[in-house]
C-alpha cells in the first residue's frame, strides 16, 4: 500500500518537475504510439470498409485474418519484427533496429488489426441500404464511403482507442525491436519494467502512473469528441 | 462539418508525419554499415541494471561521435547476438561460452572488471550456508534440507555459473524446492524475496536491489565466487553489417585508464563500497590467484 | 421526336448464377410518371438501381438522352427515396441539405431550397430536430423532401409507403401526387400495390420473374391486361378459362377475368349474370368482407354484399355485371 502511494507521488513529482528523463520517455511513447496509430488507422480504417461493404471472393476469409490478428501476442509481433529487421534479415540494411522507427513498425502491426477488426464491426453496423442512399442523392463513391464512415463515427472511435490503447501499453514488442535504449527507445512501458527488474518499485509504479494517466487522457478526450458530437446531434 | 474532419485527418497525418521525421533525422546516422556512426553493444543485465553504462556511455558518445545503442540481456544471449553479427561489442561474464566464441573468430576478448556472486536468502538461514566451506558446499546444504532455491534458467553467465556449482558439488537439482524464473536478475532476486528462498546473484544486482528485497547475503568472499566481466568486440567475420571500428572504439574506451579508474569509483558514493573492481590487462586466471593469496 | 430520357436496351442482371432481371427494351420519357408493378422478387428494386446508376447491369445498355450514359452520368440526374428514410445522422433540416452539399449546390441556394421543401411537405416545425427521434411518416417526408431539394430529372421512388400505416400513407400519396405534377420530373415508382401504381402513374410496367410482362399507359393496362399473370397483379384475382365457363356467353379472349369487386354474393343487379356456386370459407379482399366459393373446380373470390358470410358448402349464386368482365 505505502509503496503505491509513494509510486503516486513520486510520478506527480516527476512530472511536476519535468524530470527530463521522464520527459523524454513520455514524448517517445506518445510520439511512437500516435505515430503507430495513425499507420494502423490509415491500413485498418480502409480494410474494415472494405469487409463491412465490399462483397468479393475471400472476404469472410480476410475478416477472419483479422479477427485473429486482433489477439495477436506482442511477443510474436515482436520477435517477426525482429527477425525482419536483423542486420542479416531482409530489411538489415535499412539499420531500423532498436529505433523508434522499428516501435511504430511493431506497435502498428498489432494496432492495425484491432482497428481494422472493430472499424468492420461499427460499419457493419450502418444500414447495408445507407450507402446506396448516398449514391441515390447525388454522393459520389468515396463520398458515399465517407458518409457509411461518418454515420458509424462514434463506434470508429472505439477503433482508435482499442489502437492507440493497444500500440502504447503493449511491451513485449517494444522491448524486442526498440531494446530500451535510454534516451533513444525507452518508453513508459520498457521503462516500467526495467525499474521492476532493478527492484525500482516506486520508479516502476511512477511510470505505470502515468502510463495510466496518458492513456486516461487521451481516452478521455476521444470521449469527449464522442459525447460532444452526440450532443450536438440532439 | 466534412471540411472539418478533413482538417482533423490533414492535422493528425501532419503530426505523425513530423514525428516519424523526428525519428528518422535522429537515426539518419545509423544507415551503412562499416562506417556508420552507430554501434550495437549487447550487454549482461547485472551491468546495465548497476547503472555503471548510464555513466560511461555518453562520455564514449561525447568523445567518439558514436551512439551507442545499449542492449541488456542476458549473457547468453548477447553472445548470440555475436555470433549472428546483430551486435558490434558485448559485455558478457560467461567465459564458457565466450570461450567459444572467440574460438571461431567472431569476437576477441579482453577482461574488463570484477566483482564477486553472492548466495543470497532470508536471513534465517533455513539451509545453514553460512557454515559452508565453499560455494558448492553451500549449494550442496541448500539441496539436503530441500530449501527453495530460484535459478534464472536463462542461460545467463550467472545461470552457468549456478549450474557450474551444482556439478562441482555433485547434485542434480530437482523437485519443487528448486524453481527456474527465466527472469533477469533483479526480478529473480524479487521472486526470492517473495518465496523467501535462496538464489545466486551478482554482488552489484544484489546491492542495487537490497532494499527492496530484503533478502541477506549468506554466503560470499571465497575465490570460487569470482565473477569476471570481459569486454568482447565482434569481429568482421560474423557478419558484412558488423561496425568493427566501433565496437573496437568501445572496447578500448572501456580498457582504457580513465575509464578503469572511473570503473573502480562506481558505487562508492551510493552503497560505500564500489560495485566492480577494474581489470584491464589482467586474465582470468591472475585474478583468481590474487584473490585466493589474498583470501 | 426527340429521344426519352432513359432507354434500356438488352440489360440484364445476374445475381448467384440466376438472372434475377432481363429488360430487353424499356423507355422512361421526359416528365412521365412509370410504375413497375410487380410481387417482391420480381426484379422491381433491381431495375430501379439500374436506371440511377445506383447498380451495374451484367449485360446491356442505358441510354440517356438518346446515347449511352454510365452510372456515374445517371447518378448526376436522379434522387433516390427508398423503403426506409435512411437519414443522416443530424438534424431535419441538415438532412435536405445534404444531397445539395453532395453536388456542391452553394450555402444560399441549399437554405432557400431547404426552406422551401420543408414548408411544402409540412416539416418546417421539425426543420432542427434530430431525426433519429421523428415518427417513420415523419422521417419518409424527411426524404421526399431531401430527394425533391435536387430537383432530379428523375426521381426513383422504391416502395416509399411500405413502412407507413394506412392513414400516413394516404396523406403521404396525396401530397406527392401534387408535388410531382408541380415538379414535372420523371418518375420512376416501384410498388407492389396496383392502387399506389393507378394513383400516381401515367405508365405501368409490369414485373415478373424479372420480365416485364407489359407495358403501357396505366388506364388500357389496367383495364386490359394481356397476360394472366399481370391480371392477377393488377387485381383480376377471378380467373376462368374460356372451355370451363359455366355460361353461355360470345368468347373474346382464351380466359374471363374479373375483380372479386365485380363478384358479388346476394342481391342480383339487373342484367347480371348468374353464377351458381357452393361456399367455402370467408376472406378479405383488400378491406372488403368476400368469400372463397367454387364454380366447378375453379376458385373464386367474390364480395359479400348487404349478405351474411354463407355456411361452408352452401349452394349460392355468385352475380357478376357484363360490362365489368374482361378478357385476355
């Protein structure tokens, strides 16, 4: 009990000081994170358009791929990942290993399906007849798409938050393709877990803190968005 | 309404689009191999956990140019890394496997510093170790009263090291008393502490997390218990990519006066006493000699 | 002469290996009002989509103004109001600007025109509503009204009165009767109901089977069908084969035909004729109380007029006027 309270203290001093260590770890999680979720949004976004409204050969199987890809262990995301990018791997020369560009690779490849997976589902939710609605008043097709999309707006929303939820708070991956590197890769998540291994536990807690508070920020505000748009709407 | 989500999109696109930038300018240096600016340094945890690179390493980065990319995993691994030519230079204390590898030419060796395995556990003792006569008398105590014992089982230099032990006092260790973490170091020394059971660590992995544990050294200081770190640069032949110049860059930092003197400072300040004694120019073998005339 | 607005040449639609649509010919002329009469399945909904571009056809061509057109040409003219509203989310008013805003009519003109369709379709009450909370007569006026705001060329009504009650539709019929002669747009009405067709249409196509069966102006088809089966939609549910007349009366067709309002059980009109049959059970036609009666082995609907339903197996007279009969 007393070593969460002093965890809980210790992380609003840090951040009250901006400790620039913790700084640091913060803006590369978020900065890696937002940058995964937006890859993951830009691929999985248009994927779940395609299984919600698309009709051709293959789609239940695609839905199924990404239904799997949705519990998929960061660990595994991670060693692949690893394994693409070894020096002696196919992408070796790119030298993207233990980079923050190797985390958003990583951290994108296990948003991605979440997006896409919940992103066909609130489409699915949209009346399969909407779209030709659209079309029957004049809404070109990606307009048309566009509108199926902006009907279904608060549950996409649910999209981004599963991605963005996912991508900052997994570690497995981030510690195997990023490695940690103080100053370079070391995120809220890698930090946490090097503080426990160093019997840190009041640094440990700190990062889980925030951690926690990102996250419930960046929650909140997509909530917001949700509650906002509804509001607006009456 | 659409304008503005299209401006909400443009803005978000933007962002991720800056920070990928800030990534990539960052890493611009590491692209190229041979004469890339960046170098690989795969390391044990207990040295990495100590805090002693955190210090060392941006002076290397301010005086060379390079930027070091730090690794910590166990030693088993990092000679892997090695051996693939995933890492430049290693900091490993498994001279079995060392021994290997530098044998086939991927890397050379060169002692770096030492410091000493502890056996730790609750300070009650269950086992008795404190009476043992040597480490493989302590373990031998451990396996007869069937007391709980936590090995890495991670084929760390301080896993070998353990199992090094138990052949030395001939025992198998088996059956529920003797439990595998697969974990580092510092989270092996929390498992034990919340088992109340003994495990071997390194003294500076053990001082770092003293607190926090409140497990008891019980058995410590004979020649036996030498735990030797060395400094391995990785060598062109395990692979085209392998920035040698670097790793050799690295290397001789570390063996360098300075730096050996820098190394036998670290700790004072925080624990009293320093966490590893320097060793350049010194093998194995000489170490031991000293300490045994010594002890 | 000029060219109509739309002409369908060899279009057909396969759907699982089934061609569930095949026009080999069908013309919508410049402010004409075409109903496709037709049981669900038929293929109505499906040349529906056709003509507005809103579905591709597997064969043929659509040509629009006398040449060939895509889709995409066909989307430009057309507004579309189908079963169900299928609104935006948003507000009344939002709503009728939205097809406005799809093909870029400017702010001003989108609220004068919003303005307009709201007051003469009785919603400008309702103009900031959300319309997730209108009533379904509501929300299908939404959509006219948001269909109407294009001023479409030509408007494609799918079963627009489907989800509406008996009263709301009605009054929903009345005032688009009006705004379509105002607006002097084509239409394009698909429906099951041959009272909804005869109301609005000035043309009627019947489907079946994703033929059309016949064509032509509403009045002579629906007076004079030429085929059994467009009888039976059009409401000729009494038929009799021409060789299994009870009567003797002068043969014009291969088959009698009559509306089971022109059968009448009781009271004899003068000049009727005469049929005699044994009742079978009671049933409705449209609202009307009839009965179920045979005549030899051919089944007949026929009303029940200032009559109690008779006894199952029951020997009546079934009376029917000359002048309604009519033959295919």
């Amino acid at each position: 009990m007393e070593l969460i309270w002093d965890g809980f203290t210790s992380a609003l001093r840090l951040l009250w000081n901006r400790d620039p260590e913790t700084m640091e770890i913060l803006w590369l999680s978020l900065r890696v994170s937002l940058s995964a979720t937006v890859i993951a949004l830009l691929i999985g976004l248009p994927v779940g358009m395609l299984i919600a409204v698309g009709r051709f050969p293959g789609r239940k199987l695609l839905l199924a791929v990404v239904n799997t890809g949705m519990g998929l262990p960061p660990v595994v995301v991670g060693l692949y990942v690893t394994l693409l990018l070894w020096r002696s791997g196919p992408l070796g020369a790119a030298a993207l290993l233990y980079t923050p560009t190797a985390m958003i690779i990583a951290q994108a490849f296990i948003a991605t399906p979440l997006v896409a997976g919940i992103s066909t589902a609130a489409l699915q939710q949209v009346d399969p007849e909407f779209r030709t609605q659209m079309l029957g008043l004049g809404a070109g097709r990606l307009r048309s798409l566009y509108e199926v999309a902006r009907e279904a707006r608060l549950p996409l929303l649910s999209a981004v938050m599963a991605g963005f939820g996912g991508a900052i708070s997994e570690v497995g991956a981030a510690t195997m393709v990023g490695g940690n590197i103080k100053g370079q890769t070391r995120a809220l998540t890698t930090a946490a877990v090097q503080q426990t291994a160093m019997g840190n536990f009041g640094a440990a807690i700190a990062y889980g803190m925030i951690l926690l508070g990102i996250a419930f920020l960046v929650v909140l505000a997509l909530t917001l968005a949700q509650q906002r748009q509804s509001l607006w709407a009456r | 309404m659409a304008p503005r989500i299209y401006a909400g999109c443009a803005a978000i696109l933007a962002a991720a689009t800056l920070a990928s930038c800030g990534s990539s300018s960052s890493e611009s240096s590491a692209t190229g191999s041979s004469g890339s600016k960046t170098i690989i340094l795969a390391t044990t945890t207990s040295v990495q956990d100590s805090g002693l690179l955190d210090q060392l390493v941006p002076e290397f980065q301010s005086q060379s140019g390079y930027t070091v990319k730090t690794i910590a995993v166990g030693s088993g691994q990092a000679l892997a890394m090695a051996d693939g030519g995933e890492a430049d230079v290693v900091i490993a204390h498994d001279p079995e496997t060392e021994k290997q590898l530098v044998s086939t030419g991927k890397a050379t060796q060169s002692v770096l510093m030492h410091n000493d395995f502890v056996v730790i556990g609750p300070s009650s003792d269950p086992a008795g170790i404190k009476q043992a006569t040597s480490a493989a008398d302590a373990l031998k105590r451990i396996a007869e009263q069937q007391a709980a014992f936590i090995s890495r089982g991670d084929k760390s230099g301080t896993n070998n090291f353990e199992l090094k032990q138990w052949k030395a006092a001939g025992v198998t260790p088996s059956g529920s008393w003797y439990q595998e973490s697969g974990q580092g170091m510092g989270q092996t020394i929390t498992i034990a502490s919340q088992k109340q059971a003994y495990t071997i660590a390194d003294r500076a992995t053990y001082l770092a997390t003293e607190d926090a544990s409140g497990l008891a050294i019980l058995y410590q200081g004979t020649a036996d218990m030498l735990n030797v770190y060395d400094v391995l640069p990785v060598t062109a032949k395990a692979g085209s990519r392998v920035n040698v110049s670097g790793g050799d860059a690295f290397a001789k930092f570390m063996l360098s006066p300075a730096v050996q003197k820098e190394i036998g400072e670290f700790g004072k300040e925080k624990y009293g006493i320093a966490l590893f004694d320097p060793d350049a120019g010194q093998t194995a073998q000489q170490i031991e000699q000293e300490l045994a005339k010594a002890g | 002469m000029t060219a109509p607005l739309i002409e369908l040449r060899d279009v057909a639609v396969d759907r699982g290996g089934r061609t569930i649509l095949d026009v080999p010919r069908l013309m919508l002329a410049d402010g004409t009002v075409l109903a496709a009469l037709g049981r669900n399945g038929a293929g109505k909904s499906t040349l529906l989509r056709v003509v507005g571009g809103l579905a591709e056809p597997t064969r043929g061509t659509i040509m629009l103004n006398g040449g060939p057109s895509t889709g995409g040409d066909r989307r430009l003219l057309i507004s579309a109001v189908l079963q169900r509203p299928l609104p935006r989310r948003g507000t009344v008013s939002s709503n009728v600007e939205a097809g406005m805003q799809f093909r870029g009519v400017d702010r001003r003109e989108r609220t004068a025109r919003t303005e307009t369709w709201l007051n003469r379709l009785d919603l400008s009450h309702l103009a900031h509503q959300d319309v997730h909370r209108l009533s379904a007569g509501e929300a299908q006026r939404v959509s006219l009204a948001r269909a109407l705001a294009l001023r479409p060329r030509l408007l494609l009504l799918d079963e627009p009165f489907t989800s509406l009650d008996t009263p709301t539709k009605a009054e929903l019929l009345g005032d688009l009767r009006g705004v379509i002669e105002n607006e002097r747009c084509a239409v394009l009405f698909v429906t099951h109901d041959r009272h909804e067709a005869s109301l609005l249409a000035d043309r009627v196509a019947i489907l079946h089977e994703g033929r059309i069966l016949e064509e032509g102006p509403m009045a002579d088809v629906y007076d004079h069908p030429s085929d059994t089966t467009s009888a039976e939609l059009l409401g000729y549910r009494n038929q009799i084969p021409a060789d299994q007349l009870p009567l003797t009366i002068p043969r014009k067709g291969s088959t009698l035909l009559m509306r089971a309002s022109d059968l009448a059980v009781g009271n004899a009109p003068t000049n009727a004729w005469e049929l005699p049959a044994v009742a079978m059970r009671p049933t409705i036609d449209g609202d009307a109380p009839s009965i179920v009666a045979t005549v030899g082995t051919i089944q007949l609907t026929a009303r029940l007029v200032d009559a109690t339903a008779p006894a199952p197996g029951e020997r009546i007279n079934l009376y029917v006027d000359p002048t309604r009969v009519r033959w295919c």
